[in-house]
C-alpha cells in the first residue's frame, strides 16, 4: 500500500508540474496573440485551438487527482463535520466509494471515446487539423489517476475502521492534503 501511494504521488507532483506548465503556456501564448493582434494586426490563427483543445484540457484532468488530495473539489460537509471519527469514516467509505465507481466509469468510456478518435483519425476542423484523440486521452488519465486515489483513500478508511488507529487522517475543514500510511 504504501509503495502503491508513493508511486501515486509521484505522478500527481508530475501531472501538476506538467499543468503547471501548460497553464504557462497558455499566458504566454495569449500575451503574445494579443500583441500580435494589436501591434502587428496579425494574431495567430492556432491559438485558440491548441489551447481550447489541448491546454485547458490538461490543465484541468492533469490536477484532478492532485487537486482531491489537497481538499480542492467542492464539497458539502456541514453534517459530516459534526460527526464523531468512526460516522465520519462510514461517510468516506461510502463517498470514496461512489465517487471511484463514477470516475471508473468516466476513465473507461473515455478510453473508447479516445480509442475511436484514434482509430478513425479524428481531428478539428479548421486551417489546422488538430488530432482530438490527444485531448481526449486526458479523460481516462485524470479519472483513471483519480480512481486509484479514491480507491487508496477507501482502503485507508476501511483500514481504519478495522484497526482502530488512523491510518489515513481525517479530512476535516476546507483544506487538507495531510496523508500518512502505517
């Protein structure tokens, strides 16, 4: 379990560097359309594309297993905070369990959608013919990454339940990202 997460969390620190990146990008290239576009009357014509196709996808699916971790997706949890550790941990089995069979779901649907685009040479239609399958094999990456995320934190949880030490801390309040596995 333990070599499991460490492995994980390599990959989300890479998948969010590599966002990180993307969302550089992303700022340089609109700064430098929008001086094309005013200085030189000349913007460029793949900007939009490559960065409504590829960046923003990236940025997006490449963070959504690391943003999990850190407490950052919305959640509802003002009866759950009021909840003693062992409903509390009843509560994140059951979420964490929902969640990963949804996000299972959506990464295996999202590798045929990948898969199709692939093999019938799907791209955008415009003055580039951009490749789709690229962006849409950030789907099963960002959920796949996810779902193993969700599925840790489930078996943290149950092993917590059975053993009765913390072998996954408790994520109370607005922001964690504290995890510590025995």
């Amino acid at each position: 379990m333990k070599a499991l997460h460490s492995v994980l969390r390599l990959v989300e620190q890479a998948a969010t560097w590599i966002a990180a990146a993307f969302m550089f990008a992303i700022m340089v290239i609109v700064a430098a359309d929008v001086f094309m576009r005013y200085v030189f009357n000349s913007p460029f014509g793949w900007a939009y594309d490559l960065i409504s196709l590829y960046l923003m996808a990236a940025v997006f699916f490449l963070v959504l297993s690391h943003a999990y971790l850190a407490g950052a997706h919305v959640s509802v949890d003002i009866l759950q905070q009021t909840l003693p550790p062992k409903p509390f941990r009843v509560t994140e089995l059951v979420t964490t369990a929902v969640s990963f069979a949804v996000f299972v779901l959506i990464a295996w649907v999202g590798w045929h959608r990948m898969a199709d685009a692939f093999e019938q040479g799907d791209v955008l239609a415009g003055a580039i013919p951009w490749p789709t399958w690229p962006a849409l094999a950030l789907v099963p990456f960002g959920c796949g990454l996810l779902a193993v995320r969700l599925a840790i934190d489930f078996a943290g949880h149950l092993g917590s339940l059975l053993t009765g030490r913390d072998l996954i801390p408790l994520r109370r309040g607005a922001h964690h990202g504290q995890e510590s596995f025995e």
